[in-house]
C-alpha cells in the first residue's frame, strides 16, 4: 500500500516582464539640496541653549570641577575628581557644596584633604564660600574611578 510520489515538471518558454514601478512625484536632484541648504542654515542659525554658570555644564561648574582635577591623592597619582572621590558638587549664588568620600576612612589625609578642598575651591573667581561635605556612605570603590584613571593606573 504504498503510494507513490509523482513530480511534475511544466516547461515555461517565456515570462512576462514585471510593471516597472512609477514615481510620479519624486523630487529632483535639486530641489532636494535647497531643502538640506534650509535645514543646515536654521541648525547652523540656532544658538546653542545658556546655561547658568553653576549649572553643570556652566562657567562656573566646569572651572570648579577643573579645581578638583587639581587635587591628586598623595598615595596614588590621580587626581580626586578622576579617582571618583567626588560624589557630588552644589553650587547656589557662589556658594559652593562639595560632597565628597576618601579612598579609606584611616586614609592619612582624612584631616587634611577636606581643607585643602575648601581652599582650592574657594580660590575659583566666582565662588564666594566653598564647604566641603565628607561623607562615608556610600564608601568608596574602585568601581568610582574613571576611565582615564584606570588607564592611567593600568587597570583598563
């Protein structure tokens, strides 16, 4: 009982050409140049959004920011802004908060670096007071540290 399978084979001689497609309003080279022309000269035109200068991003952030990349830790040659050390910096009307943690809290500049902080920060034009908040928790990690200290310490 068992069934046999038959392939059947058709011999075609010709086949029809498919349509060709049509775009009846499909834009010329031209006129296609003039619209990336208006798009590039209202982006060119736009001006760039302001930014409070104590804002992230702002004159002033950037310049206090550039004042912790100043301060290195005396045991490991990166500076405390790369080493992740910063947790968080506030500025209100100049008056600079700086949140920050130590590699340890038996670290041998516990009593100094804080200070030292303070004075660099407060130096910035613009600032008017700089506190420096040391906090332990979260602890710190190497996990904290950027990419340029991890490179720069052999760990990347």
């Amino acid at each position: 009982m068992s069934e046999e399978r038959m392939i059947k084979v058709e011999e075609v001689t010709s086949v029809e050409a498919p349509p060709r497609a049509r775009v009846d309003d499909a834009e010329t080279a031209p006129e296609k140049l003039e619209r990336k022309r208006d798009y590039l000269e209202g982006f060119l035109a736009a001006k760039p959004a302001t930014v409070e200068p104590g804002a992230v991003g702002g004159d002033l952030y950037e310049a206090v920011i550039n004042a912790l990349k100043d301060i290195y830790d005396p045991e490991i040659p990166v500076n405390i802004y790369d080493l992740g050390l910063i947790y968080n910096v506030e500025i209100d009307e100049g008056h600079v908060l700086v949140t920050m943690t130590l590699t340890t809290p038996h670290c041998p500049v516990a009593e100094s670096m804080p200070g030292e902080v303070e004075l660099r920060v407060g130096a910035v034009p613009g600032v008017g007071d700089a506190e420096v908040n040391l906090v332990w928790d979260p602890p710190w990690s190497p996990e904290n540290m950027s990419d340029e200290a991890r490179l720069e310490l052999g760990m990347l």
